[in-house]
C-alpha cells in the first residue's frame, strides 16, 4: 500500500512584515479646546511670567512717575518763586526808599526845630529891646525928679505928673493898652470886682471906682482891672 505524502499547505510568509494598527485615542478636551481657539490659561499665565521677567521695572517706573512731580508743576513752582522774589526785591526796595525819605524827615525836622529856636530867641530878644527902649524914657524921668526936685512936694508931684501923662505914648508904642475906666460896664473877661457897693445913683454892674488899670496887648488880656462896682 502506498502512502501518500501530504504536502503541507502553504504557510504565511514569516518573512513578510505585518502591518501594526495604533489604537485610535479619542481627541482631548484640551486639545479640543486648544484647535478650538479658546484661550489655553497654562500659556496666558507663562506669558505673564515671561512679561514680567522680561521687563521687571516697568511697574516700578510707573508707580514712581505717579509720585514724581510734573514738569509743568516744576515750572509753576519755577514761575511762583520768580515772582516771589520779585516782589521781595520791590518790598525791599520800597522799604529803603522810605528808610531814605524817613532820614530826610527827620534831618529836616531837626533844622527847622533848631532855626525855629533861634527865630524865638531873636524875636523874644527883640520884644525885650523894645519893651525896654520905651521904659527907660521913664526911668530917666524918675531920675531927674529924684534928683532936682530937693525934697519940695510940690516939684515931685509935679515931676510925677510929667512922667505919667507921657506913659501912654510910650505904652501905645509897644502895642500896649489901658482899660478901665468908671461908668463902664462891669465885664468878667476883663474886670476883676473886688468889691460892692448899695448906690442907687449908679446902674447894677456899673464899674463905680477902678482901683488898679488893666492893660491889653491885642486881644491878649495882660492884667485884669480891679474895680469896685454898684449892685
């Protein structure tokens, strides 16, 4: 009996290589949402860091300009402390100018107070030279009765009677004038009333003996005249 050799199918090529399928992922939400357009906050914040990191002083700068004055601040300050010492170089100024003025015054004011002195010392002087120049007519006349009239009454009163009927041109020279007189009317400005009489012959406040002469220089009230008057 014959056997029968089997040959043996023909097996798969061992030296062909197989072809290897990768398991297919599901895509990830992130990736997804990366492809989508949505903003990936992992890189927003990386580049923050990297923004920060690069240029660390920006903030510090701004912070600092926010601090620092404006140049149009330094200008208006500039502007003020111009004017500012402007007016203090004015005040001063001013202020020297018066001090000037001030010296003046007071240096003018010394002269007019010395040569004020010297006009009252020339005037008083000259007062005194008239005053006397007028008086001594009457002294030498007292003089010369004193001397000639030899003790005789009758010449000494006569002498006296010379002497005082001359005294009134010698008193209107010097502006002086006598007042009081009897009959006149009693004035308080320029009587003094010594003293009272009861006389029905006279009216009330009439002047009924003067007993000393006033005199007037002017309007100016020398001696007051002393008088008796009737009530």
């Amino acid at each position: 009996m014959t056997e029968e050799k089997k040959t043996p199918d023909a097996a798969p090529a061992a030296d062909a290589p197989e072809e290897t399928k990768l398991p297919e992922t599901e895509p990830d939400d992130g990736q997804e949402q990366k492809s989508g357009g949505e903003p990936d906050t992992e890189s927003a914040n990386a580049s923050e860091k990297a923004a920060e990191t690069e240029c660390p002083h920006e903030e510090d700068e701004a912070a600092d300009d926010g601090k620092k004055p404006k140049r149009s601040e330094f200008k208006k300050l500039r502007r003020e402390l111009e004017d500012t010492k402007k007016s203090l170089d004015a005040a001063q100024k001013h202020a020297a100018e018066l001090d000037e003025r001030l010296l003046r015054l007071a240096a003018e004011y010394d002269n007019f107070r010395k040569r004020t002195q010297s006009e009252r010392a020339q005037v008083y002087a000259s007062a005194v030279s008239d005053t006397l120049g007028g008086i001594l007519p009457i002294i030498d006349n007292l003089q010369y009765a004193a001397k000639y009239a030899g003790g005789d009454p009758e010449k000494i009163a006569e002498g006296l009677s010379m002497i005082l009927s001359k005294l009134p041109d010698t008193l209107e020279k010097l502006g002086i004038k006598a007042f009081g007189e009897p009959g006149d009317k009693f004035d308080p400005a320029l009587h003094n009333a010594v003293m009272h009489v009861e006389d029905e012959e006279h009216g009330e406040g009439e002047i009924v003996e003067v007993l000393q002469q006033g005199y007037l220089y002017g309007d100016r009230v020398l001696r007051y005249a002393m008088v008796k008057t009737a009530n």
